[in-house]
C-alpha cells in the first residue's frame, strides 16, 4: 500500500503541487474579497463609552514607600 502511493505520488508530484499552489492561492484570493466587502464598523460602534463624570483615582503613597522607591516614576498611565 505505502509502496503504491509512493510510486503515485512520485509520478505525479506536479500535479500535487500544482494543486497545494492553487488551494493557497484560491484561500488568499476569498479572504482578500472577504475583508474588502465586510461590512466596516461605524465610528460610533468602535469606541467604549466611557463616563466623563468619573473622578480620577489619586493613589496616596506613605512616607516610607516614597522613601524606598526614590527615582522611579509612579505614575503609570
């Protein structure tokens, strides 16, 4: 049986990779038509909401941590 396909195989390797080419290409081609036709999200949809009233969080440090973390830049936003 392996010997079969081997000999098949090697016969007609062309073939195989003619069609591995195609395959690949026809994949590419769908998923080009696939983004161009999509249907784009509006610019309201695509940002979150978010609250404008909502108060920013001021982080208190102590003393002693300020102390050991001199040189380094807490605010992380």
């Amino acid at each position: 049986m392996y010997e079969r396909f081997l000999i098949y195989f090697l016969s007609h390797t062309t073939e195989f990779v003619i069609g591995a080419l195609s395959l690949s290409i026809g994949i590419v081609f769908i998923s080009i038509i696939f983004v161009l036709f999509d249907k784009p999200v509006s610019a309201g949809e695509a940002k979150p909401h978010k609250n404008k009233n909502k108060k920013e969080l001021k982080i208190k440090y102590s003393k002693e941590f300020l102390k050991r973390v001199k040189g380094i830049d807490l605010d992380l936003r």
